[in-house]
C-alpha cells in the first residue's frame, strides 16, 4: 500500500507494525525514479505500509525527523524509526531493509 500523506496525517497513524516513509519532491528526478521502485516493490510485498510525503510542503515534520534531503526513506517498526535510506536506491537494497523490520 502506497499512501500519500501530510504532517498532520502522519502525527494520526497507526504506528504498529511495520512502515517506511519516503520524503520526496516533485522537482526531483531520482525521487520520480525511486517512485517507479517503490510501485514495484508494493506489486511483491501489498501488505507492507509506505507513506510518502512532499518535502517541500511538510517543513515542520521533515525538521522534527531530521531529514536533510531528499528522497529520503525511513523505516519504522512499532512507532520507532529502525533506519534510514537516503538517495535513490535499488529495489534489492530497499526490499533487504524491509525484511529486516517485517
């Protein structure tokens, strides 16, 4: 499942389980890369959480979570980041992420 969200929304989640959360901008190109990455990773793995949320418009959120760049993923399990993947990055080294919080 793929989900875009914002600040607010992000503060109201369901933080049990598994989850990554991508920062991205429209503006960016390895960020409109990484989306064709993650629409192929939730074909193989549905139930697996990703949110992602615009960068430019969540300041408050991305300076509360100290993201510095973008795309920028961070993975949760159980309400606690677990770690961090910056730039655009190939399918094998998020699913190896993934599987290690799942």
């Amino acid at each position: 499942m793929i989900q875009e969200i914002t600040a607010d929304e992000f503060d109201a989640l369901d933080m049990s389980g598994s989850m990554m959360v991508e920062f991205y901008s429209k503006t960016c190109g390895p960020c409109k890369m990484l989306a064709f990455v993650l629409k192929d990773i939730d074909k193989t793995k549905p139930d697996f959480k990703i949110y992602t949320i615009d960068f430019d418009e969540n300041a408050e959120l991305k300076e509360r979570l100290q993201v510095k760049g973008f795309p920028s993923m961070l993975f949760f399990k159980d309400g606690v980041e677990v770690s961090r993947l910056a730039g655009l990055k190939q399918k094998p080294v998020i699913v190896k992420e993934i599987e290690a919080i799942a």
